[in-house]
C-alpha cells in the first residue's frame, strides 16, 4: 500500500471512532477507542525500545572507535 492509502485509511479510522464513540456512544465506538489506545501504546513503547536499540549500538561503536584511537 501506498503512503496516501495509509493516510486515507488512518483518517477515516479516526473520523469513524470520533463519530461513533463520541457523537453517538455507541460500544463499537469504544472498542475501536480501546483498540486505538492499544495502538499508540505500542508505538511508543516500539520507538522508545528502538531508541535505546540504537543508543547502545551507539555506545558500542564508540568505545570500539575510541579503543582503535589509543
């Protein structure tokens, strides 16, 4: 799929669950509210364990680079 696709899909996903979750409080509003909720917790908690991923390949780099210095 195309960025564009994505795009389009996650607005109308969000439109979807505003409408249906706020504006009507219907339970398929609420679950799709939780099910998003469950998404955006997982994103950060992928970006901060990539974060650290890359800060200790970081670190190892170097205290390898600064070994060949000496």
């Amino acid at each position: 799929m195309s960025k564009k696709t994505i795009l389009i899909l996650g607005i109308v996903y969000a439109v979807a669950t505003l409408i249906l979750n706020n504006v009507l409080h219907t339970a398929i509003g609420g679950f799709m509210m939780t099910l998003s909720l469950l998404a955006l917790v997982v994103a950060i908690v992928g970006a901060i364990y990539y974060l650290i991923k890359f800060s200790i390949k970081q670190f190892i780099y170097n205290r390898k680079n600064w070994n060949n210095i000496e």
